[in-house]
C-alpha cells in the first residue's frame, strides 16, 4: 500500500458533526496550496447507486464538486448495506475488506499531491465489523483531525473519549476543528475550548462559526423527507427554507408570519391559509415572493379553482400524506446533506474553512 503520499484521516465525535463540511473545504484550500487532492472514504453509511454500484454520496458529492479523477469505487471501497452486520458476524471476512480498503487506497492516491480520507461517524464506528475509525486509520497509516460540535465541556469530553480509541490503536491525532459555534459566543467559546483542549495535548486548529445556510433545507429535500409531491414549482426544489411554521389559525393571524424564506405546513383544505400566501406572493415586494413555500398535509388537495391558481403562482406547493406535526417534527429532526451542485452552501463551506481553519499548521503536523 501507497506509504509516502502525505494523507489526513478526517472523524468527528459524532454523526453530522460537519466532517464532510471540513472535507470539502479542506479539499479546496489544500487544492491551491499542493495541487492534485485525493479523495477517499474507506467505509460510508449512506449511498446512491451508480451504474449498478453502491456508492457513499459524500464521495459523490466530492467528485462532481471538484473532478478528482479516481473511479468512484475507489473512492468509496465499502458501502455498509442494511444486513452487512449480520452478514459479516456471520463469515467475518475481515481480510477482504482490508485488502479492499487498501487496494481502494491505492487508487485514490494514484498521481496525487495530498489524499483526504473521511471517516463515518465517532471513532469507534465500524467496531462491530473490526473497521472502526481508529482501525482504518491506522491502516491507513494517517494521523488524524476530530471534528466536534461547538461548546465547551461536551466537546472536550467527546474529543477526549475519542482520541482514547485512536490513542489505543496508536494513531496521531493531529488536533480538532470546532464546528457550528454560536456566533454570539464565538470568542468565549473558542478561547475556553482551546485551553481545555490544550488540557488534554491537543491542538484546536480551526473554530468554525454556526452559518444558518448550511443547515437550512431545501425544498428538495424536504419533500423526500415527508414523503411528498410537488403539486407545481419543483424547478424551484433548491430554494432554501430559513423558518417553519404550521398554519393552523385563522388567515388574518397567519400572514403576520409569511415572511421571505418561510415554509407553511398545513391542512390542503385549508383554503383560506393558502389564498393569503398566495395574495401576500402577490403583495410582496421581495423578489416577487414572500413564503419559501406551502406544504400541504394530510394527503388532501385544495378544490381545482385553488389548485388551478397555485399552479399558476410563484410559489411552490408539496403534497404529503403525512400530518402537519410529523411534517413539522420532520423537518426540525432532519439532517441537513450538501449536495452536489449546491453552489451557495458549497462556496460558503470553502470560504468558511479557508478563513477559520488554520490549513499551513494543519500540513505541518503532518
């Protein structure tokens, strides 16, 4: 296996911490410095199927932002199926998924500068089929950067519990990148952090402030998250939702809240509610819109004279059969993916870790 190519293990304390948010732009600043970047994460969660093959989206999403220019299953060796576990407890073929992890490695490194290797989740995940982050590192050989979520004591906790995992497999962790700050605690938070931190030996590399946009949904995803249809507007599925509210009272009470980037959830015979969102469309002054959109619950249409005047508004409609507290529930639970073409989230990332992570220290750790 490829020893000399420099390489950064990226893990996190715990899922969606930001660990692909940190690669992606990573990937970005170390493109400008070194040149040629690889991309590779040895075992994912989530995939899309391509061309009949099982692919992890995060491996997806890097190569159609960047063109790595390594097959993607390469970039993406083990994709952990609904009854891999079983499966591997059952013939434990540890040796192939190592060998194929490191075979994979060697294609992402080939003609490279620099190799980023996401992990999956905190450290000890893959542990039930003996590839846990720490393990994978190690095999891999790679140090290793701990995103974490902001804060002071939980994050300090975590990081410690993980890089006792890492400690005991004998991997280098090279420092952490604090994500999601609060804005209004940055300062506090980062200074107290970095000396808790420097507690335990570790380094904080970057503090990352909360930017709104990277958590906010699209409509896209929202209606897959809530099983949902558009009934008109689907060019619009990127359109980003900033606030969610039910509209369970009385229109006259409703438009108060119909503000720019604001998702409605409710009933589809309620009418009056989706009349005002659509006269307040129609008032508004923001770029010919003031809702994000409607989402109409319950699996119940509005009568065709009201349907027939969404269709021809500016403003996108969902249909779920689902009720409007699970459509709300849904939506606040949610994780919040980048994907591949969202040019906005995608640049703020780039931007974001190129100002608040200190990248050249980061490359000389390594």
């Amino acid at each position: 296996m490829n020893t000399v190519t420099p390489r950064i293990f990226v893990a996190a304390t715990q899922q969606n911490d930001g660990k692909t948010t940190i690669a992606l732009g990573l990937f970005a600043a170390l493109a400008k410095r070194l040149g040629r970047i690889g991309f590779i994460k040895p075992v994912g969660q989530r995939f899309v199927e391509i061309d009949g093959k099982r692919i992890d989206e995060d491996s997806v999403l890097i190569d159609q932002t960047f063109s790595v220019h390594t097959p993607l299953e390469a970039m993406s060796p083990i994709a952990v199926e609904p009854d891999f576990t079983r499966r591997y407890i059952e013939n434990s073929n540890n040796e192939f998924l190592v060998r194929r992890i490191q075979n994979s490695f060697d294609r992402a490194t080939w003609e490279k500068d620099f190799v980023i290797c996401e992990g999956t989740g905190h450290a000890g995940v893959g542990s039930v089929f003996d590839l846990s982050n720490a393990r994978v590192a190690k095999l891999l050989g790679s140090k290793v950067i701990l995103v974490t979520g902001g804060g002071i004591g939980r994050p300090i906790d975590e990081i410690a519990l993980n890089k006792a995992l890492f400690d005991r497999e004998g991997v280098e962790v090279a420092g952490v990148i604090m994500n999601k700050i609060t804005p209004d605690k940055y300062e506090y938070v980062r200074d107290f952090a970095q000396r808790g931190f420097a507690r335990l030996g570790i380094d904080l590399l970057g503090a990352i402030p909360e930017e709104p946009i990277l958590a906010n949904a699209t409509l896209g995803q929202i209606a897959k998250t809530t099983k949902g249809t558009f009934l008109n507007g689907k060019s619009k599925s990127r359109r980003r939702v900033q606030k969610v509210i039910i509209g369970a009272m009385n229109s006259g009470h409703a438009m108060q809240y119909f503000k720019p980037g604001t998702l409605i959830i409710t009933p589809g015979d309620r009418e009056d509610v989706i009349l005002a969102a659509l006269s307040a469309s129609t008032l508004s002054e923001h770029d010919g819109h003031t809702v994000a959109g409607l989402v109409l619950s319950g699996d119940l249409e509005p009568s065709p004279p009201i349907l027939e005047l969404l269709q021809h508004s500016e403003i996108p409609a969902i249909a779920s059969p689902l009720d409007s507290y699970t459509i709300a529930s849904s939506i606040h639970s949610m994780t919040v993916k980048t994907l591949p073409g969202d040019t906005e989230k995608i640049d703020k990332i780039q931007a974001l870790v190129d100002r608040y992570v200190e990248v050249d220290r980061l490359l000389g750790k390594l």
